[in-house]
C-alpha cells in the first residue's frame, strides 16, 4: 500500500521503517526533511505538508509530541483535512488526550473520514523491533481492515472499543507506571537506608509474590471479578504488615507519601469491617467514590484474556 507518515521522530522513525521493511510505499513529511533521511534513502517520496501527504495517500498515520501537534496536522494550515478524499483512513499513533481525540473524529467523520485513536506502548525500542503494543479506539471495521498494517508496526496491535478507548488505555497504562517509580523509589530508599545492600533488595523482592506477576495480571484475581472472599491474603494482615513498614521508614527517616496514602487506604477498608476479606478489597472504596457499577467480569472471560500468555 502507498501510507502517508507523519511525525519519524523517536518512536515514529522506527514504526515508519517497519512499514517499509513490510514492502509498504511510504509518503513521508516532518518539521525538517532531514528527519526523513533514513527513509527517503529506502525510498519513500517527501511530502511538504500534511495536506499533500493526504492528497497522496488513503490511509495517513501520524507520531506526534502533543495534543496541539496532532491538531495542527489534522486541521491546521494545510493540514490533513484539507487533503484528503472522502472514504481515507487517518490513525494517530500519538498519545493524545481524549477530548481531542473524540473532537477530531466528529470534525473529519462530516467529511467521510475515519479518524482512529492508536497510541503504542514499547518506547524506542519496542518502535523499532516491532515488538510493540498499538491500542485503538474508533470504528472496528476501520481497525480490522488495516489490522495487517498495524501488525507490521507492532506484535500486539488491539481493537480496545469506541474512540476515545485507545487513549484511555494508554493513559491508564503509562500514569500507572509513573506512580510505580515513585513508590519503588519511595520503599527501596528505605530498606536501602534501614541496612540492606541495593542488589540483595532487588534480588530479593523481585522474586516474591509481586515481582513474579505481571503488572496487570494482578487484576484478574479479585479487581475484575468483583469477589473477594475468600481472602488469598487477608486485608488484615496487610494492614499490619504495611503499619510496620511505615514504622521503620519513621524509625530511619525516610519520608513515605505514597506508602502513608495506602495505609490511609487500608485503614478505611479494615474500618468498614473487611478485616478477613482479600488484601486487595479496598479498591469497592475507589469504586463507589468514582460512582461506577460494582465490576463483575466472569472467570472464563478473564481466562480467555489470559490464555495466549499461557501457551
């Protein structure tokens, strides 16, 4: 397919390349053509806005720092809109925020445009060794039919739901992991100062409990199944256990913002009289503050999640 590929910094450089190593022709544009080097070198022809990039091609991605960036390609000065014939396709692989992205879809859908939300997970690496995540939100028919070019992009190329869904995952997904360094920051600062040598604690915790389970597999345990009794480690215990680390963190004067909250968290579940129940019951407090339905997903659905990772 001839593709229109805005944006070949970082992540897009790496991204644009597997789509030529894919036998895909590239039409390519960036702030500076020397951005561009690489592949105009393989073969992809320059373009010298958005708006000729969309003339060119029926199916545009773009790889863009910011919000702003994505609206000024899509409806700027010469931008895409301007370009494109009815029936194009445009997926942002930006990380974009939502109002944005909901707001782009209804302008270019008046104009029979499919605009899809398709932010990556993986980093520089991951962009250029294809072993990336690419979430989408927008209209599935639209991802299906090019879902054989966003595999060529990324290993893990998924439909997620309406627009909007895409973003929503991305943000979930990287805010977690900004609240990750600071706690892992947070609690090895303290058992580095209360006497234990950096490598042993890292050796050490990495092969517990939680440094064996994935990140978010840890969800489907309780969270995602609403139950949680009965208790695989009960709310009570944790409690104790987290009330004695924060004592050493006071004992050795380490500050633990973080930790000090989840406690605060932990307190108010043992306070509702969920002492027996799992550890993990103090998220229906996070629930019933956000108003949403108590979450209930069935076994055998989470299972069905699970199950690629498990062959």
């Amino acid at each position: 397919m001839k593709i229109g590929f805005i944006g070949l910094g970082m992540m897009g450089s790496g991204m644009a390349s597997n789509l030529q190593k894919a036998g895909h022709d590239l039409v390519v544009h960036d702030l500076t053509r020397q951005a561009a080097s690489k592949h105009l070198n393989a073969g992809a022809t320059w373009a010298d806005s958005p708006k000729a990039v969309a003339e060119a091609c029926d199916l545009v991605f773009t790889s863009l720092p910011t919000p702003a960036d994505v609206q000024r390609v899509g409806t700027g000065e010469n931008g895409l809109v301007e370009g494109f014939r009815k029936g194009a396709a445009w997926f942002d692989l930006s990380t974009n925020a939502v109002d944005v992205v909901r707001s782009l879809h209804a302008t270019f859908a008046e104009k029979g445009i499919d605009f899809l939300d398709a932010p990556v997970s993986g980093g520089p690496r991951g962009a250029n060794s294809g072993k990336l995540a690419i979430w989408v939100g927008g209209d599935q028919a639209v991802f299906d039919k090019y879902h054989a070019v966003l595999s060529a992009m990324g290993d893990q190329a998924v439909y997620i739901g309406p627009i909007g869904a895409g973003s929503i995952a991305k943000l979930v997904h990287n805010a977690t992991s900004a609240t990750m360094t600071v706690v892992l920051s947070e609690v090895f600062t303290m058992g580095i100062k209360a006497g234990v040598e950096p490598l042993s604690l890292f050796a050490a915790v990495r092969q517990g409990a939680t440094g064996r389970s994935r990140t978010f597999d840890r969800l489907a345990d309780h969270f995602l199944t609403g139950s949680y009794d009965p208790a695989d480690f009960a709310l009570r215990l944790l409690h104790k256990d987290v009330s004695l680390a924060c004592q050493l963190a006071r004992d050795v004067q380490v500050p633990m913002r973080l930790t000090n909250m989840a406690l605060m968290e932990l307190t108010e579940a043992l306070n509702r009289g969920w002492g027996a129940r799992d550890s993990r019951v103090g998220s229906l407090l996070q629930q019933e503050r956000a108003g949403i339905p108590p979450i209930a997903v069935t076994p055998d659905k989470i299972k069905a999640v699970l199950q690629p990772d498990t062959k």
